[in-house]
C-alpha cells in the first residue's frame, strides 16, 4: 500500500509530527525511537506521518455584526 502525505507540498515531512519522534520537554529537539535526537525540522526515510501531532493553524478573526448591515 502507498502511503503518501497529504497535501504533501503545502506540509513538508518534518521529525515534528512523525509517528517514531516525541518532542522533547523544552521543545527545542525531537527524541526519535529511530535516529535519537534530531531536529524538529529533519525528516529521514523512516518519516511516519502522525495526523494527531500537526496543531491547526489559527483561523482568521471574522468580522462584527453591526445593526447597520440589517437594515433595509
């Protein structure tokens, strides 16, 4: 079976959000089960794609409602 990542020029593989890689307590580096300490920009052959590691962007505030756009 192929698995590819979704979207996968919008969202480069990165050690960040792969299945063997935890990140560690301060942040700064990911602690992989297959490389150890790597950076969390890296990737290499092994890179598992883990959806429930990826944060949402931020979607944009939407406007207010003022009582002028209700009125004829």
């Amino acid at each position: 079976m192929n698995k590819k990542l979704v979207n996968a020029k919008k969202y480069p593989p990165a050690c960040a959000y792969c299945l063997h890689g935890r990140l560690s307590p301060g942040g700064i580096s990911v602690l992989c089960v297959r490389k150890g300490i790597v950076s969390p920009e890296g990737k290499c052959r092994k890179f598992v794609y883990d959806p429930l590691k990826r944060e949402p962007k931020v979607p944009p505030a939407k406007p207010e409602a003022d009582a002028k756009d209700f009125e004829f």
